[in-house]
C-alpha cells in the first residue's frame, strides 16, 4: 500500500529526473552551439578574421593622449598601405594631428568605401598640424623585402614632415631613428593619427595605381590595386609579368610567362 508521503517522494524523484534531463540537455544544447560558433570562426578566411576583429576596436585618441601628457607636442600617426600588392611601391603617410581640431569619421582605411577615403583624404591634409607621403618602388622591394621597404618608406614619410615630430605612433613595427615611438598592433584602427596616415597613404597609392591601369590596362591595376585576385593572376598567366611587379613575390617569379621589358629609343 502506497503511502502519501511514498507518493511524494516519487514525485521529487520524478521531477528530480526530469530536472537533471532537462539540465543535460541544456548543457548539450549550449556545447553545440558554442562549438558551432569555433566551427564559423575557423572557417573564415585570415583576411575575413582579421576585417572582423578589426571592425570591433574603436579609435580613438587614447594614445595621443598618453604622448601629449608624457611630454610630447607634435605626436605623429605613421602607417603603410600596398604591403601585399604584387606591383608597384609600398606607401607609406606620416601624419600630426591638431589637437584642436576633431576629424571625425576617422578609421582603418580598409574598413571605409573608396568614396569616403576620397571625401576624407582633403579633410585630413587641410586640418591636420603636418602631413607627409613617401613610397619605395617595386626595385627597391625586391632588393631588401617587403618588410625593410615598409619601414624605409615610413621613416621616409616621418623625415618629411615639417614642423617635425617629436613622438611616433607606428602601426605595429618600429623605426630605424631616434625619436620617442609606440608600435601599436592594429594601430590603424585603435589610434586616430595612424588611422588618418593609413586614409592619405591608401589614397595615394590608389591614385598611383590607376596612372598605371593607363600604361598596363590589361591587369586591371585600376579595380584591384595589384593584389593577388584572380582576375590579377589570369592576367599574369597570359601576359607575364611588367617591369613594376615585385619579382621577388612568388606569384611573379614562379610565373611562366616571358617577363616584359622596356624599351627605350
């Protein structure tokens, strides 16, 4: 004979199982879903990661202000573009900011449409304390690599400025001169000055890179900046590569078609 409180304690135990399944399957429920988020994460490509890391800092002048409270006046952002391209030269801005003066809508370039780099770019260079560009050449990136080409081409943009810096902002590498400086990983899209350096360094390079199309307009260097898409690669295949590619990236050199040459009267 069942009791009352026997029915009671059949039914803790009931609703206790029900309970613990509930629970297990909870726990299953949000393994699988966190597993499924690894799974998307990994499935990006390193250059979709990268943009999607990149679209979540925010840049601001927090480094600025740490230079200015250290001490220093003319604080400059320092940053390159064109570090990837297989043609024509790495260029690299060096810029100070006006600590009066606010610039909004600064960012990485790489996360802003061409149109607004171009609405940007005048703003900048009007506003700003002091600007500079340098770039290397594809032959001089063949000689000492890509990476000493970008820092000889930001050290170039620093040197130019005028009035001078007394305090640098890189975007993740250091320079080969004496002044007070910070490398900042993904500086370009957490610091205000190298965002603004990295607007007028790809604008630049994108208006290089059309005077181009006009001389080799069968690689497209207008629409792809002489990155490595396929479009770029096909053109490659069936041209062969052009003086201003850099012969020392793989794409160029393990080409098999004949190499243009110049030709002078």
């Amino acid at each position: 004979m069942v009791t009352k409180w026997g029915c009671l304690a059949w039914q803790i135990f009931v609703l206790a199982e029900i309970r613990d399944y509930g629970r297990i399957w909870w726990t299953y429920f949000l393994s699988m879903l966190a597993t499924a988020k690894v799974s998307s994460e990994f499935s990006l490509s390193p250059a979709a990661a990268k943009l999607r890391l990149l679209k979540k800092l925010r840049c601001t002048l927090r480094y600025e202000k740490n230079a200015w409270a250290s001490g220093a006046v003319m604080v400059a952002g320092v940053d390159e573009v064109g570090r990837g391209s297989l043609f024509g030269p790495v260029v690299a801005a060096a810029v100070i900011l006006d600590r009066g003066y606010r610039l909004r809508g600064l960012r990485d370039s790489k996360l802003l449409l061409p149109e607004r780099r171009e609405l940007l770019a005048p703003r900048i260079r009007e506003h700003v304390v002091a600007w500079a560009v340098a770039a290397v050449d594809a032959a001089r990136i063949d000689q000492i690599n890509i990476y000493q080409a970008s820092r000889l081409a930001m050290r170039e943009a620093v040197m130019r400025l005028q009035p001078a810096a007394d305090h640098l902002l890189i975007d993740a590498v250091r320079l080969d001169c004496e002044l007070p400086q910070r490398a900042i990983i993904h500086g370009d899209a957490l610091s205000a000055s190298i965002a603004a350096a990295s607007i007028l360094a790809k604008v630049e390079r994108d208006r290089m890179m059309c005077e181009w199309d006009a001389v080799f307009p069968e690689y497209g260097l207008a629409s792809h900046k002489g990155y490595s898409t396929p479009q770029h690669l096909a053109a490659l295949l069936e041209y062969g590569p052009t003086p201003l590619h850099r012969q020392s990236f793989a794409p160029v050199w393990s080409n098999p078609a004949e190499q243009e040459v110049f030709e002078f009267d």
